[in-house]
C-alpha cells in the first residue's frame, strides 16, 4: 500500500503536468479552451479515491503514476 502523503503529492504532480500540458494545448490553439487529459485526470481523481478511502488502491496504481510522472519523480 503506498502511504497517503506519497499519493497526495502525485495526485498534485499529475494535476500540474495534466495543467502543464492544457495550457501547451491553448498555445497551440492560438488560445482556444482545451480539454484537461481525460487519463491524466482520470489518475488524479483515483489517487483522490485512495486517498480518501473511497477506492481500493489498484496493484498497478505505482506503476502507472512511475509512467506519467518518471521514474526520477520524487515527492
């Protein structure tokens, strides 16, 4: 089981990468809304859950994060 403050800090990191990558979008756009990343958000609503006991934490929930954020990511 990973520890809560480890998931609250991904959960943080995944939301400013999936924020890091929306404005990127708009940029690209010439300044039009874009959508969030549906599998970015999706991840950080599940590191939520977690979190929160709401959701049983899935056995490749680390795997995934160490997909999004890198291996080097530290919290």
């Amino acid at each position: 089981m990973t520890d809560r403050e480890v998931l609250r800090a991904a959960a943080e990191a995944v939301r400013a990468l999936m924020r890091r990558r929306q404005a990127a979008q708009q940029l690209r756009s010439d300044g039009g809304w874009a959508p969030p990343d549906p599998e970015l958000l999706a991840l950080g609503i599940e590191c939520d859950e977690v979190i929160y006991n709401q959701r049983a934490e899935a056995t490749d929930l680390a795997d995934r994060l160490a997909a999004v954020l890198g291996d080097a990511w530290e919290p």
